[in-house]
C-alpha cells in the first residue's frame, strides 16, 4: 500500500511538473513583424520619397491651404459676427463649411495615401522579412514564436524585432 501511494505522489508530481519543465526546454521569442518591416531601411526610404514627392507634397499642401482658409474664415466670423447682417453671416457661415469640407477631404486623401503606401511597402518587403525572421529563428534557436500584439507582457529580452531589422537592414534592397 505504501508503496503505491508513494508511486501516486510521484506520477502526480510528474505531471504537475512537466510544463514546467517543457517551457524550460523552449525558447520563446517575441516580435513585432510590421513593425520590424515598417523601420527598416527600405521602408523608411520609400515612406520619404513617398512624402516627397509632387502628388503627395501638393495634396498636403491643399489641406493646410484649407485648414488655414477655415481658421482664418473663423477668426474673422469672430471678430465681425456681430456686425454682420442674416445674410452677411450665413454667406460667411457657407464659406467656412466650404473650406472646412475641402480640408477633410484632402486629410481623408492623404490617409487613404499613406494606407496605401503602407500596404503597399507591407507587400514589396514581406518575402524578406520572412527571411529575415527564419534566419533569427534559427540563430537564435528559437522554438516558440509570439506576436507581439498579441501579449499582455514580455520581456524585453524576449523580442527579436530588432534583431529582425538589423537583418533586413544588411539584405541589399530592390
């Protein structure tokens, strides 16, 4: 009978015990993968000749154009509002609609711009930093790998973002 309970002690500290010892075993690794596409050399480069170039530099420039139409359209309605007749106030109250509208429009074009150039950067320098990532996976010997997003806590120890964009940063671009 001793001997028995002494066996149930034991088989039920063996399997209270072997996650432990099986997570001991793993290395866990975290990453941002966007993110590590997103720093990189190539990515930073095309988000600036993307920012500079003529398509893009004349439809920010159309928004601030708007935005300083409207605010200067407001501050005038403030210092003249009392003054002006029915007409004189909706007229101006037309014009402020009109420029604030033109403003939003191009704000959603620059972000609907700037989501395109993401996804478009994304796609181009994904098969790299796929690579990437494999090659540090097996450097680094690592057996479990977890998204970044998708964690409450880690250590900083844990994440091989970096490790990732320095790798992508030797690869030559395209």
């Amino acid at each position: 009978m001793q001997k028995i309970k002494s066996l149930f002690v034991l088989l039920v500290a063996l399997i209270a015990f072997t996650p432990v010892m099986v997570a001991a075993a793993e290395k866990i690794a975290v990453i941002d993968f966007a993110g590590a596409i997103f720093a990189s050399d190539a990515a930073q480069q095309r988000a600036k000749d993307a920012s500079e170039g003529s398509d893009f530099v004349a439809l920010k420039a159309k928004y601030e154009g708007s935005a300083a139409d409207f605010q200067a359209l407001a501050k005038e309605a403030e210092s003249k509002r009392l003054t002006w007749s029915q007409e004189q106030a909706a007229d101006h109250q037309k014009k402020m609609e009109y420029a604030k509208a033109d403003a939003e429009l191009a704000g959603r074009k620059i972000k609907a711009e700037q989501q395109q150039l993401q996804q478009k950067i994304y796609q181009e320098l994904l098969p790299k930093a796929q690579e990437a990532l494999e090659m540090v996976i097996k450097e680094e010997g690592i057996t479990i790998l977890l998204k970044a997003e998708s964690l409450v806590m880690a250590s900083p120890e844990s994440n091989v973002t970096a490790k990732v964009v320095d790798r992508l940063n030797k690869k030559p671009s395209q």
